[in-house]
C-alpha cells in the first residue's frame, strides 16, 4: 500500500469517526465513556495522519 492510498484511508476513518462522535453528541442517551474511546480514537487517527503528512 502506497503513503498516499494509507493516507486517504486514514483521513476516511477519521471522517467516519467525526460523524459517529457528532452523532452520539446529538443524541441524550449518549455512553460518555463510549464518546470519550472513540474521540480518543480520533484524535489518534489525526496525529498519525499530521505524523505521516509531514514526512
């Protein structure tokens, strides 16, 4: 797999991952801890992304 095919593939997870976060904020019977995992899992995603952009 290519840097910029990984790449493309990251920054996809990381949308999906934006709008199932936006999702649950909209919704009142929302798992904190779940919220907290994946925005963990986000923000992961974003560094590896800036990690790998910049070399």
């Amino acid at each position: 797999m290519s840097l910029s095919s990984h790449l493309e593939q990251l920054k996809k997870k990381h949308q999906h991952l934006s709008e199932h976060v936006e999702s649950m904020q909209r919704s009142p019977a929302t798992d904190d801890i779940e919220l907290a995992k994946l925005k963990k899992q986000k923000l992961m995603l974003k560094e590896e992304i800036t990690r790998l952009s910049t070399h």
